[in-house]
C-alpha cells in the first residue's frame, strides 16, 4: 500500500479505511532508537543494509 499506514477511522461507518503518512525519523532519532546501531539491536541483513529492532517511546 505504498507504505502507508491505514486505520478504520471508528468515527466513520464500520469498515471504513483511511490513509494516514508514515512517521519520519531523523538520524539522531534513529541512533538513539537503536543505542546508535548497536550489535545487540542488530536483527539481520536486507536486501538495501543492515536492519535494527528500535526502542520507541510513543507518546
């Protein structure tokens, strides 16, 4: 879905879907999301880099 994240709007009848844009993360956001691209957070390899379990605090 060209990486958008979709929720049912409740609000709206049942079953009814919207777009929402994804998050954008800054670097900064990112090394401290990771403990700066530690080996301990480091979940494999993908086909564009290596990729990281992140810690997020969603507020």
């Amino acid at each position: 879905m060209d990486m958008l994240r979709c929720l049912v709007d409740k609000k709206e009848k049942e079953g009814a879907i919207r777009y929402v844009e994804p998050e954008r993360f800054n670097v900064a956001m990112l090394r401290a999301a990771t403990k700066n691209f530690s080996e301990e957070n480091k979940l494999g390899q993908g086909g564009f880099g290596e990729v990281f379990k992140v810690h997020l605090n969603i507020s």
